[in-house]
C-alpha cells in the first residue's frame, strides 16, 4: 500500500484528513490480519500483534480521551505511552517504532478503547512513514519537528562543529504528552537534520526539560568528551536525573544510580548546568516554584546546595521555570555581568508564558540582582517567546539563545494537526547600559544572513497619512526578512501594515510620543481557536534619532527586532502576506532603505 502523510486544509476550515494515508484508500482499509483486538471488559482491549514491519501506524483524534497503551513483552511492560485514539474522524496517523521486536509477538494492553471506535480498523503496520513538511502553516526556516508536539528546547549543546538541538517531545500526537526529548543538529544554526529520539520516559517517569555539557576532563568518569544531559524526571515527584553520550550525542545511556538530586518541593524542575571558572566547580541552577535555587558539584554527580534566589524580585505571576546563568561583557566597558534567565508562566507582559531576565553578580554561591528587586526586565515583549535558553560551549564564547514560539494560554489548539510548534530563530545576547541600569539586547545571530536568497529593494521615502503601498514578492508562502529605518519628521505615529488580498493583516504601531511600539495581530488570519489568542501586545522604544526595524516574517510567525528590544507572535494568515503599507496618523516620517529579502525553504531532514 502507498503510504502518504497528507495534511489538514486548514484554510478551509480544518477538514480532517488522514494525514498517512491517501483519503481515498483510507475508508477502504481492512482490518491488518496481524493485529488482533482481545475485549477485556470495561472498554480495555488486549492488541495482539505479529511483528513484521517497522512501524505500527496508530490514528488519532485530538478530540478523543486518552488512552493508556502498554506494550507486553514476555509478561513485562516494555514501552509505555499515552494517545488520543480516533473513535469517530482520523486527525492524523503517528507511528510506533515496533522494529526492536522483529519476528516476534507483541500484546498491548490499551484501556479508554470504545466498542465502534473508529481506531479498531485503522490501525496497521507498515514499513514506510512519511513526515514531509507537507502542512500549510508549517515553517519555512523556523525549526519545526517532523511531525508531532514541541514545547521548550533542551539540552542545546555545542560539539566537533554541529549545534545539537533537544527539544521536549511528543512523538504520539500534536498535544502535550509523553515527554521525551527530540533531538535536531546543525552546523550552521539554519539548516537542521533530525535524529533519533535521544531520551525516552523510564520508570522514573516522563523526561523534562534539562541542559547538556561536554565533560571536557571526565569529571562524571562517563568517558572524556562525554555529553552529559541533565533533566527531570517526571514521575510521582520532581527529580533531577543524567545520562551519557560517547558518541557526539547519537544516543545516550541513563546513569544507573539516577535521580541525582531530589527534593520536598512539587515544583523542582529544568536542571541547567555551567562551568563556573573562578569557583572551579559545576553550578546547577533550578526552578523551584518561584524561586531558583544553586547547586555545586565537582563530579556532576553529588550536588551540594548553596543558595537560593527570587523571593521578592521579579514578576511572580505564575511557576518560574527553564533557567539559564550567562556571563557577558558590558557593551563599551570591561565590566562582566551575570545574567539569569527565568521562564515564567503565566504572569507575562501580556498573559501566559514569557521570559523575564535578571543582571548582577554571581560568585559561584550566590546570585544578587543588582537592579531594583520589584523591577521586571522582559527579554521579548510577545506573547509567544518562551522557554529560552542559550548553547552551552558556543565557539567564541557567543551566548546564542533560542526559545519555544507559542504561549501556554492555547499551544495545544493551534490550527495545525501534522506538528505543533516552531522556534524563535537563533539570537545573539548582549548587554549595554541605559539611564544607569544594565540591560540585555536580543539581535539576530549572524548566521541568520546565509537564509537571504533574495532582494528586493524598496530604497527611501516620506510617508505622510496617506498610504504608500509597496508590493513584495509573489509567491506561495510568506518568508521574509524586511529591513528599514525610521526618521521621524514632525509625526505622532507611524502605522506599519503586512497584509493580504483577503483583508488580513499584522498592524505595527509606532508611537513616537509614548516611545513604545504595538503588534496587532487580531485581524492577521485565524485567531478564533482561542479567546486568548487575538491580541495586541506593546514594546518600549527609544524614539531619538532612527529606528532600525528588522522583521523575519514566516509562514506563521513574527518577529520584530526594534532598537533595543524585540517582539514574537505567531499568526495564521490564510494567504501570505504580500504588500507592506506605511502611513502617519498625520505628520511626516521618512522610511530609510527599505530593502526586502526573499527566504527560501531551508533545509530540514
């Protein structure tokens, strides 16, 4: 049989198609005779299956409860997982790896299994399973999985040239659950190969967001150069576990006296670990509720408590999660800052998930935040940047970040079904001072020039209250990267338009007098699958002098870098956005080389 993965037409509605298997030969398929349904009672089934393929495909149907799917080897439990298994209408198919059992009979043991689901005729085996980028709104040269659920990036780790991406992962439906960590390379930050599934959930439970580092001098005894990953494991508690790669992160033994560290406290999670030279120790810091706690280690086994940090600094909206502790040089001095990352939801600028950031000094035990503790420092003012963390040994010393487009308030019901979820392009961090405080800047890292395929030049004009309309690119997605400044003349506000020919549009507003600028994404294409998603969300910006603006438009994101700060949203636009307009509420401004560039699909296998 012909097995294709096909896509939801999202732009009409979502009519759900099964995404594996040609429509028109999916009413049609029989009952695999190699998979046999036992009725235990009480909706349980027991699934026989005479391995003879690689994969099990299994449906789903995202409105459908959960069920509990365990595999039964020689009376044991060898894999576990939970899936939304189709009853009425197949969303899409995902596969399940049975080629560990070749040759060999398999039971499952799957509860929740209603008497006319749908899912007891379509579930077969097959050799072949396609994860084309084949959806609508899936990106053009943002990260995106291969098909399934990703929320925060993980372990990004830097080693023998190739940038190594993990990723919290569900590789058995488009929602949250079954947490394992993905894993994606590349060597230039742009064009990513997937890999393996590098951790899956054990009996300590599901694996949680964590970081990895290169044990340069074998310190673990895991061998020298190992990549040793640190996460939680989520089980009836919240603990802190490793394990091992020797072979430049293809794959990755457990440490067999895990969990390393444990604790009282629900919430103690997103383990990140640095090198701390002067103290000549490993720190380990950690949310734990809303406050971070530090740990130090000489043999990244045995953690020993230092300190904690965050009561009463901050904002306090919700958990604190995913930390990160950079240092940076101020930006024309010699002065050295630490930064401390904290991931916050909900309590953002503008609801649900953001990252907040604090600046001061760390001596290897303690962390001071040297700004006024009630102030609130955000790293992006969207409403979809969380997660972001930096790449641990970075050539150069660079801190690079990345962060999880989309916001908890509905990641889950975004209007895709083949994959949820993208990351932010790849950010260079710094820090410069302003009114007497430190500050950290965002840009984009330099490898994001190489995505340039294209230009389209626009060059310079005045812009009064009537608009000026410029055309760019005509073509089937919208992937762009749009460059101009902005030289106030005798202006109030400045309107920025990327819109479509159905009326759709992204609407930038910059303010010169309250010296803040707003994204408007409530007419930019679908918003209706959450109350929460239409929304405007506002930036602070100096008005002095020129702006720089610098927009990386893709197929379902935004994000515009002006000044000093910078803003993320995700949008779905059911056509690609093909003018840009500029006008003034009233008063003149002049629009400094505008230069259009054309991004291709970037490579992603």
């Amino acid at each position: 049989m012909n097995l294709l993965f096909n896509t939801i037409s999202l732009c009409t509605a979502a009519l759900l198609v099964t995404n594996n298997i040609k429509a028109q030969q999916a009413e049609n398929i029989c009952i695999d005779p190699t998979i046999v349904f036992s009725s235990l009672g009480d909706s349980k089934e027991k699934i026989r299956v005479d391995v003879t393929k690689k994969y099990i495909l299994l449906p789903v149907e995202e409105s459908s409860d959960i069920s509990r799917l365990n595999i039964v080897m020689n009376n044991d439990i060898a894999e576990s997982l939970n899936i939304r298994l189709a009853v009425n209408n197949i969303d899409y198919y995902v596969p399940l790896d049975i080629s560990k059992y070749d040759g060999k009979t398999i039971s499952i043991l799957a509860d929740n299994i209603k008497e006319n689901a749908i899912c007891r005729n379509k579930i077969i085996q097959s050799d072949d399973f396609d994860s084309s980028n084949t959806e609508y709104f899936r990106p053009e040269y943002h990260f995106s999985p291969p098909y399934g659920w990703m929320n925060d990036p993980n372990g990004m780790v830097y080693m023998n040239g190739q940038y190594h991406l993990f990723y919290q992962y569900n590789p058995y439906g488009s929602q949250w659950e079954n947490m394992h960590w993905g894993h994606a390379v590349s060597n230039d930050l742009i064009n990513w190969n997937d890999k393996p599934v590098a951790i899956a959930p054990d009996g300590l439970g599901a694996i949680f967001s964590g970081s990895c580092i290169v044990d340069r001098n074998n310190d673990a005894g895991f061998g020298k150069d190992a990549i040793i990953a640190f996460y939680t494991s989520a089980g009836s508690r919240q603990t802190q576990s490793i394990a091992y790669s020797n072979d430049n992160g293809l794959t990755f033994e457990k440490y067999e006296n895990n969990p390393v560290l444990t604790s009282s406290e629900n919430d103690f999670r997103d383990p990140k670990i640095i090198w701390h030279k002067d103290s000549e120790k490993w720190i380990m810091i950690i949310a734990v509720g809303q406050k971070m706690e530090l740990y130090s280690s000489s043999n990244l086994k045995d953690w020993n408590f230092e300190s904690e940090f965050g009561e009463s600094h901050g904002a306090h909206g919700g958990v604190w999660e995913c930390p990160d502790l950079i240092e940076l040089t101020v930006e024309g001095t010699n002065d050295k800052k630490w930064v401390l990352l904290c991931n916050i939801n909900p309590g953002g600028p503008f609801g649900g998930s953001a990252t907040q950031y604090f600046i001061g000094h760390f001596d290897g035990k303690t962390f001071i935040n040297e700004s006024e503790p009630s102030k609130t420092k955000w790293m992006d003012y969207g409403r979809d940047h969380y997660a972001t963390v930096t790449w641990n040994n970075a050539p150069d010393n660079r801190a690079i970040a990345i962060a999880w487009m989309s916001n908890w308030d509905y990641a889950n019901v975004v209007p895709t079904k083949q994959f949820r979820s993208a990351n932010s392009i790849a950010r260079d961090l710094s820090l410069y001072t302003k009114n007497g405080d430190v500050y950290l800047r965002s840009l984009p890292s330099e490898e994001n020039l190489a995505l340039r395929k294209g230009t389209f030049k626009k060059g310079s004009f005045t812009v009064d209250n009537k608009i000026v309309d410029k055309t760019l690119f005509k073509k089937d997605n919208a992937s762009y990267e749009i460059n101009f400044s902005v030289k106030n003349i005798n202006a109030d506000k400045l309107i920025i338009s990327l819109c479509n020919s159905d009326n759709e549009s992204v609407d930038m507003i910059y303010d010169i007098v309250n010296e803040e600028i707003s994204l408007d994404r409530n007419n930019s294409g679908i918003t209706d699958f959450a109350s929460t998603f239409p929304s405007i969300t506002k930036m602070p910006v100096n008005s002095e002098g020129e702006t720089e603006f610098i927009i990386f438009l893709d197929k379902s994101s935004i994000e515009l870098f002006a000044g000093n700060e910078v803003m993320t949203n995700i949008i779905y636009p059911q056509k690609p956005y093909d003018k840009i307009n500029f006008r003034t509420e009233k008063g003149k401004m002049r629009i400094e080389n505008l230069v259009v560039y054309d991004i291709k699909n970037s490579k992603q296998n």
